[in-house]
C-alpha cells in the first residue's frame, strides 16, 4: 500500500513477535527496505509499503504521533485530521504531544456525539477509547478515559497535554479526530468584604500549578505567589493569576478578643462564612488578665471531646489552645454534640475551626465572657447524659506530654438515679524530679479521694464530682505523662410495677404511648419493652415504667359499647368509671365508642339542662366538655353543659371523648345516651334557643368544613309569642365537582321554604321566622373550599293579635263617639239661644224667666246630663298633662266639670260656698271634693291665666264651633239666660 506521512508525525509499524513475523517493506530506491521487527516512516514522504505475510494486520499493530505546537492564542495544526481508512484493517494508536507556553490553557473540541469519562480498568464497548495524560510539573501525569457517545464535548487542560485515540481493526477513523485552541490562563477576581477587627491570611498549600493572589489595583497592585495578608478596607479584592485558586490556597480568618479590660467586648463569638470555595480556618485570640480565665459557653447539645488526629462528621473541626508561659498547650479537639458545656482557660487561648472548600461554615455561636481565678491550666465543666453512656476525655497535650506542675479539672453532673464509673485508658507516667503525679477526686459533701495513676478509679458511685489530674516536675529527657480516660454512666433507678386487671371492665382497653423522643424512658408489658401498650380489654398485664416522667407518657382509655339493636342498649348515663390501677401517669382521656345497626340512631341529651357547643370566644371548660367524633374520625365538635342544645342525634358509628383525670375519683355522669329510630339527616341538633341572650350554631368540625356529602339539621324550636331573627354571620361555601351545597330554612309542618340556596347562589344576611323552623345543610363533593357556616338567632318578643284587634276596634269606637257628640252638641246649640245656668254662693239653684221647669225635678230632667266627657270631645286639644296626678307638686284641680247626681230627697239641692271666701282678685275652687261625687275620670283642667299650662278656649271654639273671633277669653257658659252683673266673677 501506498502511504504519505503528514507533517510532524511519525508512522510505526511494530511485529508483535507473539502472533508471528511479518516482514514489512518499503521501497524508496530501487531495491526495498526490509526488516522484521518492522518499519519507521517519517513526515513528509509517500512510502510504498509491503508486507510479506498473508494477514499483516494480525501481527502487526500501526503506531502514529503527532506534535501539535500552541501558542497563547492558537496551535499549528488546529485539528487532528486523519485519513478515515488509515491502516483500517490494523490495531492503530494515534497520538497527539500538544505543547503549550505557561499560564496558557488548552481546550479540546471532540465531534458530535460527545465523549464520556470511564473509570479505570474499564474499557469501551466499540473499542474506540480517548485518553488524556496531562503532565504537570515535577513530573506527574494525570491520566483520564473517555469513550464515544457522551455529554462531554469540550474539556480545559493546563499544561502540556498528551491525547490518543485507540481504535481497533476494522473501524472507520473520524476524519477530524478533535480539534484544539487555545487562550491566556484566566485570573479570579474576588471582592472581599471584612469586618473591621478581622484579619484574613491566604498561604499557598500546593506546591502547582503556576499562580499567584495579587491584592490592589494597578499600578499599586502587589503580587505574591506564596502568602497574602488582608486587612479591613472598604473597597478591597483580590485578584488569582489562575482559574482554580482553591486548589492552591487555604485560607486563615482570624478575629482576636481582648477582655482584659471591664469585660469581654461581645458576650458571643460568631462569623460570617467568606471564602466559602476555599479551605479555611477560624481562629478566635483571646485574651484576660494572667490571674483570670476566660471562659466560652457552648450551646446545647454541648461539645465531645475527640482525638486531634480525627475529624468531625459535619466536617467542622473544633480546637482548643491555651498559652501559659511555658508554651503553646493544646486542650484538645471537639465535636458538636456531646457533654462538654463549658471551658476556662487561663490567661491567653486560640479557639479554631476548620471548615473544608465547598462546606457552607456553620459554626457554633458559643458565649465569652471572663471567669474566675484559678491556677488551673484549664476547667471543663461536663454534664453527662441520661441512660447507658461511655464518654472519653484526653489531657492537654495528649499524645506529646502534660505540661510539668501544672493542673487540669473537670467538673462532672452526674444525672439523677444513675452511678458512674471511671476508666484510666492510655496514659504514660512520667519519671518525677519533684512530687509525684495525683489523680484527685472531690464529692459535693467535701469528702476528697487523692489517687495514682495505678490506683483502682472509683466504681459505681452517685452524684457530681471533680477531677484534678495534677503533673510533677518531670525529667523532661524521658517521656511525660499523657492521659485519656472515659467515664461510663448506668442507671440506679428502679422501675414503677403495676398490674392490670381488665377482667372486671366490662369493654374497657388502655393504651399507653411514649409522647417523647427521649430514648431513656422505657416501658414493658409482661417483661417486653415496647414503645406502645396496648392493654386489651378483659384482659390482665404487668407494666413497668423506668425514667419515665409523667408528661412523656400518655394514657389513654376506650370502651366499645356494640348495640346490635335499639333493644340491646337501654339509655345509659356515660360516667367515667373508677379505675384503679395504681399507674404512675395520669388518664389522659376516656373514649366511648358506639356501634350501632344502619338504621338506628344516637341520642345525646345532657343529665341536667342542655347542652352547648364550644366555639371561639365561648370555649368549654375542660372538666366537663366532651368530643364528638365519627368513628371514622371526622370531628363533629366539643360539647359541654350549660346551653341550648336539648338533643344531638347521629346517625352514624360515633365516639364520644372526655378529658381524663384522677383514677381513683369517680365523677358524675357526663352524658345521656340511648338508640332510637333512624332519621333521615347525618346529623340533627334540637335547638331550644334563649329569650335573653344570642344563641350560636356553628356546622360539624367548625372552623373547617362539612364531611363531603354529608347533611345536618338544626330543629329550632321557637317559644310562643316570639319570633326568631336569624343571621348567617360567617357563610363559607365550596365549588362543587359533583351534587350540589344546598341551605334551606322551613316552618316545621309547612311545605313553604322560607330560603333554599344552592352554593352558587347568593344569601341574605337575615332572615326573621315567626314559628319553630328546621335549618338544613348538606354538602356537595367539593373541589375546592369547603361548606361551613355560624348562624346567630336571636329571638323578639311579637305583638299580640288581640293587642291589635281590640287596639284597631278602640280606635273605631272612639271616632264613633266623637262623631256622635259632637253632633249632640251642635244640635244642642241651636236651641240654646236664651237660656243661662247661674251659680249663687248661698241658698238654692233658681231659674228666672225658665219656661222648661215649670214642673218639679220629679216630673221633668230634660236640663239634666248624664254626662259630659269633655276628654273625650276635646282631649286632642289639650295639653299633655289630662290627669289630676300630672299636675305640678301643690296644685289643686279646679274648674273642671263633674257629673251632677242631683239630691238625694227629691228637693233641689243646695250647694255651699267653700270657707273662708276667697280673697278680691284670686281665683279659688268653687267646689269642694265630696264624697257623693262619683270618681272622677279624665277632664280638662282650667288653669290661671299666667300659668304656661294655661290652654286658651277660644282654640276650642275655633275648631269645633268654626269659632274665628280675636276677642276676649272668656268663660263657657251653659244656658242663653244672661248673668246678674253681682255674680260675673263666678261664671262657668
């Protein structure tokens, strides 16, 4: 065959002497070239080659590499471009050495399909495989694998690069392999936001590739490859030389605390996460006077204490450093979560947290403040946890040496009803020059326990305690003392033993369940723990409860009441029933769960008086409410006493709750119960509303809404001589995917609705009813929203019927006899033209000139009224006060008319003038009242002139007599005979 070399590539063509010989030719004079390990072929030439064997291609593998030199802005050649039938029948390798200057990045372009990185030791399916080798500097090379068919289509090399395409016989080669660019190696630019008493310090910690962090702007920029130093500046960053300066940098931020003055600055220690993508750490200083302590106080759930050498979980490392004047000393490293709820270090001390690149810095925001003297290196205050624990504590400087005399304590809270025991693990025992080494032990009573480090530790003890690890003066040539130990805490207490004997309760089951995560307090039914009791009914049970408070346990007790027929439950009285059982927690509720037959329904009265159901603002007292559910759980309400419920009937399986309380207190009965007849609604309250006060109904599971489907009615019964004002106050209705929400309101016994509503379909705000009515609700299938409702009713006395009867026919009667006196008199006065009635002060009534009583009184009364009711004739002229009781405090009624019963002999009577006169000019009553007068009954009074009650007649004559004269007031007189001029002053 015929082959041309591209330039800067070198073609081999190598026997594998395994699989046979195969003599490789090339013809480049007149006479071939031919060799058995097999052939070179350089660029730039067109070489014939032959081979000497039937199937080269089975012994003989192709080799070709190719250099590709870059600059900063491009690469000669730009593409790997191969003949697509190159050496198709053979194995071949091609490679590609692409060269590229300093802080220049390559970037490699792959065809249409991609390529995906596969893992070592994993080989491509078509057999087609890239390989990338990039070498960086000192020599290593980072090889990655990639196969066709893929998401990658580019990738980023810094440095020089090797990339090689094997491709097995028979496979047809891309005519352009991948091509190549390249561009100046990119910088990072970051602006840096710190507080003013914060100091940032970025080391180099890798050794490659090229970069350096520059701080400033030009021309005052100042660069460094190996270490930065960041001050407080209001418009700072920071500049990298290369893309990827995490990989290079770690970074320190560093805060430092002086409380050698009145006090610490700040009571808590907390950061800001900056330089999230890097390594960092956060370094506290903190600082007292030499005599005092600081100390750091660390939120719940405290501090554990770690080996240095190890990490913490959540990848936030904690230490602790303290500076005597001997030296650094390292107290140890911690964890989140454990024991450890204080420190105090003396004098000076470092707090550090590492937080690795790419972790999100959380760290705990732990309290500083001064504490108290001490000659203490450092004091931990330690609180060790509830159950079965084994905690581990190192000395400072555990696996180097405890400083010479110096002293360490740890102050321990031992939980109640629990021992603890101390375990000596790994320590040393240093070689002393002066006193020896002293593991020192002191109780809360005082009582101290001085020990070596060979000496038993205590076993098996109760209550606090301190731990004083206290070193010599060592022989500083030989090893010192280390020292770590752990302390194992038990339980002490003894568990609470009752027995349960449901045999005697009838129905009656108990569950007891752990309302707390606390995975201290442990329960067993006959010798098994269990996280939930379930105590059967009619049956027996031993329980025990160890370290279990009363409010992480809740009790709970049922009675199943199964009523096959309305004969089979006679009406019971619900009382919680006396169980005593000696339990250690209290009964938390009592729940009756009622089944009964599908066409039978539940009666709920209340023992005395009615009930009521709880709704905000009018909440039920806990002691003697009740719950009302479906027992397919859906809530219809709390129930108390005390209301205008007469009756709650269910038609459904329902469970009625009661609050618990004392087991061995019985109480009165709760609640009437009995089964009757089916009805046609889910639900039916019987409302007897309240004359003096609001009454409120509110729908099932009241804020939220009615079960899907579902009916409930409330039958109002309305007392007699009232009606009923119902507002629909708060009114929340669904969209309805199937049926409708209706609301009707109904007199009972009439086929008239007063309202029917449908949920699409407005409603009034009130509505009055004058009778005992039903209020109906049933619910849709909603889609969204839901149905609920609160109505008010209130109740308003009615005006009676016979009220307005007899007020209508009194009205008619007095127009009547108004119309008919009046008439009376008109008629009257044409006749009266000269008759006159005079009144003499002393003797007998006499009638001059009167031709009408020429017989005796006997024989003619014609002169004589029965009556003159001048209220009823005048009464709507008068003013507002008719009555004699109306007058003012001291007035006398005078001047009224009074009916005349004439003498009781048949003579004339004779009427005196009061005594003594009355006096010239003022105006005095010329009757006295006398007892043969009959009561006296509405009438007009005639006051003095001056008075302002004062009513002037001629307005009388006015309208009655169409009387218009401007003239003079004067008396009115009842004859026509004109008066004697000595008797003008007692005219009528």
């Amino acid at each position: 065959m015929d082959i041309t070399v591209g330039p800067s590539s070198t073609v081999v063509l190598m026997n594998n002497q395994k699989l046979g010989i195969c003599k490789v030719c090339t013809q480049e004079g007149p006479l071939p070239h031919c060799t058995s390990p097999g052939q070179t072929l350089t660029s730039g030439k067109k070489v014939t080659v032959e081979f000497r064997c039937l199937r080269p291609q089975d012994v003989i593998s192709v080799t070709m590499v190719t250099k590709m030199d870059c600059t900063q802005t491009s690469c000669n050649p730009a593409a790997a471009e191969v003949d697509p039938n190159f050496f198709k029948d053979f194995n071949r390798t091609l490679t590609w050495d692409v060269s590229v200057p300093e802080r220049t990045v390559l970037n490699v372009s792959f065809p249409v399909g991609g390529v995906k990185e596969i893992s070592q030791g994993e080989t491509c399916q078509d057999g087609y495989q890239y390989t990338v080798s990039l070498t960086k500097r000192g020599g290593d090379v980072q090889t990655s694998s990639y196969c066709k068919g893929g998401s990658v289509t580019q990738l980023d090399f810094l440095g020089a690069t090797t990339l090689m395409v094997e491709a097995p016989g028979g496979a047809e080669l891309d005519g352009n392999v991948f091509s190549v660019n390249t561009r100046p190696r990119g910088s990072r630019i970051m602006p840096v936001h710190l507080d003013q008493d914060v100091v940032v310090t970025i080391h180099r910690n890798a050794a490659e590739p090229e970069c350096s962090v520059c701080v400033g702007k030009a021309p005052d920029q100042t660069c460094d490859p190996q270490y930065q130093r960041l001050t407080y500046s209001p418009d700072m960053s920071v500049e990298f030389t290369c893309p990827n300066p995490q990989e290079i940098f770690k970074m320190d931020i560093n805060r430092e605390i002086d409380c050698t003055g009145t006090g610490c600055p700040a009571n808590s220690v907390q950061t800001k996460d900056i330089f999230s993508d890097f390594n960092r750490t956060f370094t506290w200083d903190l600082k007292v006077l030499a005599s005092q302590t600081f100390q750091l106080d660390f939120p719940e759930p405290g501090m554990r204490q770690i080996p240095e050498e190890e990490t913490c979980p959540d990848s936030h490392t904690y230490s602790l450093k303290a500076y005597p004047r001997s030296g650094v000393t390292s107290l140890g490293s911690f964890c989140k979560g454990g024991p450890v709820t204080t420190m105090q270090v003396r004098f000076k001390g470092r707090v550090a947290l590492q937080v690795p690149g790419g972790v999100k810095a959380d760290p705990v925001v732990f309290k500083v403040s001064v504490g108290p003297e001490t000659k203490m290196i450092a004091m931990a205050k330690v609180e060790l946890p509830r159950g079965v624990t084994d905690t581990s504590f190192f000395s400072a400087d555990y696996r180097r040496q405890f400083p010479d005399d110096q002293q360490m304590q740890w102050n321990f809270s031992v939980p109640a009803m629990h021992n603890y025991s101390v375990l000596l693990l790994d320590h040393t025992a240093p070689e002393c020059i002066q006193d020896t080494v002293v593991v020192q032990y002191q109780k809360e009573n005082g009582k101290t326990l001085r020990l070596s480090l060979t000496d038993p530790q205590p076993q098996h003890q109760q209550g606090n305690f301190e731990m004083v690890l206290k070193n010599c003066q060592t022989n500083t040539s030989l090893p010192g003392l280390t020292f770590s130990y752990k302390v194992s805490v038990m339980r002490s207490g003894h568990p609470v033993v009752s027995t349960v004997d449901l045999t005697q309760q009838e129905g009656i089951s108990l569950l007891l369940e752990k309302m707390s995560s606390d995975p201290f307090c442990e329960m067993r039914i006959n010798s098994v723990i269990k996280e939930k009791i379930l105590v059967p009914a009619g049956t027996k049970a031993s329980l025990s409860f160890l370290d279990c408070p009363n409010e992480d346990v809740r009790l709970t007790a049922t009675k199943a009441i199964d009523c096959r027929s309305a004969t089979s439950c006679p009406p019971t009285a619900l009382a919680v029933p006396l169980l005593d059982f000696s339990l250690p927690v209290p009964l938390h509720s009592f729940t009756w769960n009622f089944t009964i037959p599908n066409n039978s329904t539940l009666d709920l009265v209340a023992p005395a008086g009615n009930l009521r159901q709880s709704i905000p603002g009018q909440e039920c007292s806990q002691a003697s409410s009740f719950r009302l559910t479906e027992c397919d759980g859906t809530p219809i309400g709390d129930f108390c006493s005390s209301g205008t419920l007469q009756k709650i009937q269910v038609h459904a399986n329902a469970s009625i709750t009661t609050p618990g309380r004392d087991l061995k207190r019985s109480i009165v009965p709760l609640l009437n119960v009995s089964v009757s007849k089916e009805i046609s609604e889910g639900l039916i309250y019987t409302v007897i509303p309240d004359v003096s006060s609001v009454t409120t109904l509110v729908t099932p599971n009241w804020p939220n809404g009615m079960k899907k489907f579902s009916t409930v009615s409330w039958i109002v019964r309305v007392p007699d001589q009232y009606k009923a004002l119902l507002k629909f106050v708060n009114v929340s209705r669904p969209k309805c995917s199937k049926l409708h929400a209706n609301i009707l309101v109904q007199m009972l016994g009439q086929e008239e609705e007063l309202l029917s509503r449908q949920e699409g379909e407005e409603i009034e705000k009130e509505l009055v009813v004058s009778n005992t009515f039903y209020l109906n609700m049933s619910n849709c299938k909603p889609e969204t929203g839901h149905f609920s409702l609160l109505t008010d009713i209130v109740l308003q006395k009615k005006i009676p019927l016979l009220a307005i009867v007899l007020g209508l026919a009194g009205a008619l009667l007095v127009l009547v006899i108004v119309l008919a006196v009046v008439c009376v008199l008109a008629k009257k006065k044409k006749k009266l033209t000269k008759e006159n009635s005079a009144y003499i002060t002393k003797g007998n009534i006499f009638r001059p000139s009167d031709r009408h009583f020429s017989k005796t009184r006997s024989e003619n009364e014609s002169h004589v009224y029965d009556s003159i009711d001048e209220f009823l004739v005048y009464g709507h002229l008068l003013d507002d006060h008719p009555y004699p009781d109306s007058l003012p405090s001291g007035k006398m009624q005078v001047d009224s008319y009074q009916t005349f019963t004439g003498a009781t002999d048949g003579a004339l009577p004779v009427i005196k003038e009061p005594d003594p006169e009355p006096e010239t000019g003022q105006y005095k009553a010329f009757l006295a009242p006398s007892e043969t007068f009959n009561p006296s009954r509405p009438h007009t009074p005639i006051q003095l002139q001056e008075s302002l009650g004062f009513q002037d007649r001629r307005m009388v004559d006015n309208e009655l007599y169409t009387f218009k004269s401007t003239g003079d007031i004067k008396a009115i007189r009842l004859s026509a005979v004109e008066p004697e001029a000595s008797m003008s002053d007692d005219y009528l």
